[in-house]
C-alpha cells in the first residue's frame, strides 16, 4: 500500500486556509492537489481540528 502524500494535520491546515472559491483553486495548484480531491478531504476530515488547536 502507498504511503500518504500528506498527513492528517497537514490536510486540515490546507483545508483551514482556503476561503472562497478563487482561493480553493489557488491553493491546489500550490500543493499540487486537484479540486476533486480538496472536496473528498473537505467532507472527510472538515470536522477536525488541527491537534493542539481548536476551532472557533
């Protein structure tokens, strides 16, 4: 089995940082990452926190 690219905490920080639509595009292309699959990481991990910080 592959190993993961990114890890669980990285995923949330990447999620935390895109905002509107124009952003989301921004920041895939940033890591590399196609919107697919920014929205299956949206609806599994949208819920988390990244650990040590909470969301308000």
């Amino acid at each position: 089995m592959k190993r993961p690219r990114f890890s669980k905490n990285l995923i949330v920080r990447i999620l935390n940082e895109a905002g509107g639509e124009h952003k989301v595009a921004k920041i895939c292309r940033e890591y590399g990452i196609s919107q697919d699959i920014y929205r299956h990481w949206k609806s599994k991990y949208d819920d988390m926190e990244i650990s040590g910080h909470s969301q308000t």
